[in-house]
C-alpha cells in the first residue's frame, strides 16, 4: 500500500491587530457598517476582519445596541408615550391589534371612561 499523500496547507499569517484598528473597527461596527465596508476601511480582507477583530465586531455592537437601549428606556421612563410603546411592544411583547382601538378619558367632573373602536 502506497504512503498517503500529505495536504499541503499554507500557514496562516500571524496578524496581530493595533489598538488603533481595533478601535477604529469596534467604533465602525457600532455605527452599523457592515463588515464589508469595515474590512474596506482598515484595508485586510472579510475573512481576516471576522478571524482577527471578532470581539471588536461583537463589542462595537453590544455597546450601540446598550446605548440605544438605554435611551429608549429613558425617554419611555420619563413619559415619553411612543418610546413607552416602543419599549413595550420590544420588552415585553405587546402588539397593535389593528382591529380595534382604546381611548380613555375624563369627563370635566372627574368621571373616567374608556372607548373601544372595533372594526367589523
């Protein structure tokens, strides 16, 4: 029996990122470029970006998406109706029932009420 043949693979470059590309791809992947223009602006290819900045990609992100989350929460604290139904319908799974509508009010001798639309 013949000596099996042995794969030749070519060794992986030893990349080592600077500081100043990881930050500058944590700060683009938080702003919502994608990791082709990323890869574009510090110049290595997609698969480099992915293998070499993955926690930078990752940690770009979670931090916009923990700013974000942070300011809707906010707003919708400090009374803010449509960031209060934003954080609702997001949070704790509410949805618009298209069919119907609710509107409360009150009356100027303090009489409170509440009226349903549906749509039939």
């Amino acid at each position: 029996m013949p000596p099996k043949k042995k794969k030749y693979t070519r060794p992986a470059k030893l990349r080592k990122p600077t500081k100043d590309e990881l930050a500058k791809v944590e700060k683009a992947s938080g702003i919502g470029l994608t990791d082709e223009e990323i890869s574009l602006a510090v110049g290595i290819s997609e698969s480099s970006l992915k293998r070499h900045y993955r926690k930078a990609l990752r940690t770009g992100r979670a931090k916009a998406h923990l700013s974000v989350a942070s300011k809707i929460y906010e707003m919708a604290m400090a009374g803010n109706v449509p960031m209060i139904q934003l954080f609702a319908k997001h949070q704790m799974g509410w949805k618009d029932d298209p069919a119907s509508l609710r509107a409360a009010a009150e009356t100027p001798d303090g009489i409170k009420f509440e009226v349903e639309l549906v749509k039939l």
